[in-house]
C-alpha cells in the first residue's frame, strides 16, 4: 500500500526550479533514506508530501489523498529541519499540547523516554541545549501514533550517544510497522536505518534502491595500500591520500592490482573492498569533498543511467 506519493512533481520559487519532475511512492512498512547535497531539493519534496507546499505541476498524494486533508495529516508525524519550540514552555507542556490533538497520543513518560529526555520534563524549551531542543522535535513526531513519520536532518546537532539513542527509536517504529522518510546529511544514518535510499541532485531523482545496489550504480571498489608513489594507472576515478594510506577508487579492482605488480610499483598493506553509501553519493551527484590534505578528490564520472 502507498501511503505517499509523488507523481511528476515540480516545484518552482521564482526562476528557481527546486524539483524537477520527481516520482517517489512511499510504501507501507518502508524506511526509506533520502539522501542529496545541500538545495538538491530534499526538504521541498517533504514539504509537498505533507501538504506544507503545493507542486507547480505534477500531483502529490497523501494516503490516497490531498496531503493539506486534516484527516490526512492527522495520520503523518513530521520534523522539519528547523522548530520553533516556545521557550517558557516546560518540555512536559510542549508534549502536553501537541498530545492534545491526537485521540490516542503515547503517554508523556513513555515518549520522553524512548528519547532519552525523560529528565527534561519539567527543563523550559528555551533553556535546553541545541541537541536536546531536536531530541524533542523528533519525539514529537512520535506523539500522535503516526503511520507515516517524515524527518528531516533529524540528528543535526547531536553528539554520538544522541544520535544512536534517536537511532534505536526510529527502528523501534518501524519495527512495529511503521513507516519512515529520513533524509540526512550523515550518510553513515541511512546506511544504519535505510532499506532503501533515494538519492536527488539538482531537483531530480537520480538513484532509487537498495543501499547496496545503489553502492553498486557507480560500479566501483575501493582499494587501499601503503605506497609512496604510483605510476598511472587504468581505471583509477578517484584517490585520496589519509593518514599516509592511499585510497583508490576503480572500476576494475583486479585490473589495477596486477597493473601495481608488473608496473613493479613497491607496495604493502593491500586491502580492496565495496565502495561505501558516501563514496557512491559523491559519484552518483558529482559531488567533491577535500581530502586529508585540503584539495578536492578527483571527481567519479556520473552515471549516464540510475
């Protein structure tokens, strides 16, 4: 059962096309991961999907219906990447109020503890830590009962213990039959809690699969070694230099090795393995990051097809 949906949806701001002709289904049971740099359009298909936005064109359904429904909306728990969280409020009155417009919300207790703010309840929002403000954002999502939770960047902020304390919570929902839309910069969270991840670049979806098959998309292997040089060396799309260990990602894992072996390249430490959920982002969206040293990685070459 799709339990939201995007159907050739474009959002426009002005001249800025910040979605270009998306299709997502949502399914039951799901915990989707949605992943994209920063304005790849992530937070306005969210917002379309609530019924916070509407599309330009295209059509988007929430169970079956107009996401602005209240009968609709009443089954979606949501945290947006930024809440306002009233300051002189209490955090037990902040969970008080939302709890009110649900006819079966989570008991208070139980709530704040399954986040790990239990000790907070009678802390004023105004005066918690950033960290402790999101915890609250994303338990309120919870609070209604939800079919359908949508969270968007919910771990921001947080330090380790946090952020695998909200972890262990999402799955618990969706252990329980829940369904989750994540999105999330830490590329890490959504290998740990996706099934399934959709990848969008410059308003459109260019991945959408498992995890591992999304690794696979851009087809290539990581292989590490302790070297001071190498030659030239075929089928090499991007390399980095950490800690004096070089990292090579290839197309062709066992063409390089025996390119290493009778280019009579001095080596030790060889290890090859599968590309990590980052490694194939950065390729699938064309993305660079700096390496240890400060300069841009060698870019993968995009897919033609996802």
């Amino acid at each position: 059962m799709t339990l939201a949906r995007a159907d050739q949806a474009s959002r426009r701001y002005g001249d800025v096309l910040a979605l270009d002709r998306v299709d997502l289904e949502v399914r039951a049971g799901e915990l989707v991961g949605l992943l994209g740099p920063n304005g790849a359009g992530k937070s306005t298909l969210m917002n379309l999907l609530v019924g916070l936005r509407r599309p330009s064109s295209g059509r988007v359904e929430l169970f079956g219906g107009d996401p602005r429904d209240p009968a609709s909306r009443r089954q979606v728990g949501v945290t947006p990447q930024e809440t306002g969280l009233p300051g002189t409020l209490r955090v037990g009155e902040v969970v008080d109020f939302v709890s009110a417009h649900y006819p079966d919300p989570v008991p208070r207790g139980e709530l704040l503890d399954r986040f790990g703010i239990g000790d907070l309840v009678r802390r004023q929002t105004g005066g918690l830590s950033g960290g402790q403000r999101r915890r609250l954002a994303v338990a309120l999502a919870f609070v209604g009962r939800p079919r359908l939770v949508l969270l968007d960047e919910p771990t921001t902020g947080l330090d380790v213990t946090a952020r695998h304390t909200l972890w262990d919570a999402i799955r618990a929902f969706h252990d329980d039959g829940g369904t989750v839309l994540l999105s999330s910069h830490y590329l890490e969270e959504v290998e740990a809690l996706a099934r399934r991840v959709v990848v969008i670049g410059q308003g459109r979806v260019l991945a959408d699969d498992t995890v591992d098959a999304v690794r696979g998309i851009v087809g290539v292997r990581r292989v590490s070694l302790l070297a001071d040089e190498l030659p030239e060396l075929p089928g090499v799309v991007r390399t980095e230099r950490i800690d004096g260990r070089l990292h090579l990602l290839t197309t062709d894992a066992d063409e390089l090795v025996r390119a290493l072996v009778t280019t009579g390249t001095a080596f030790t430490d060889l290890e090859v393995r599968p590309t990590s959920l980052e490694e194939a982002f950065l390729a699938i969206t064309g993305e660079d990051r700096p390496t240890a040293e400060g300069r841009p990685a060698t870019a993968a070459a995009r897919p033609t097809t996802v």
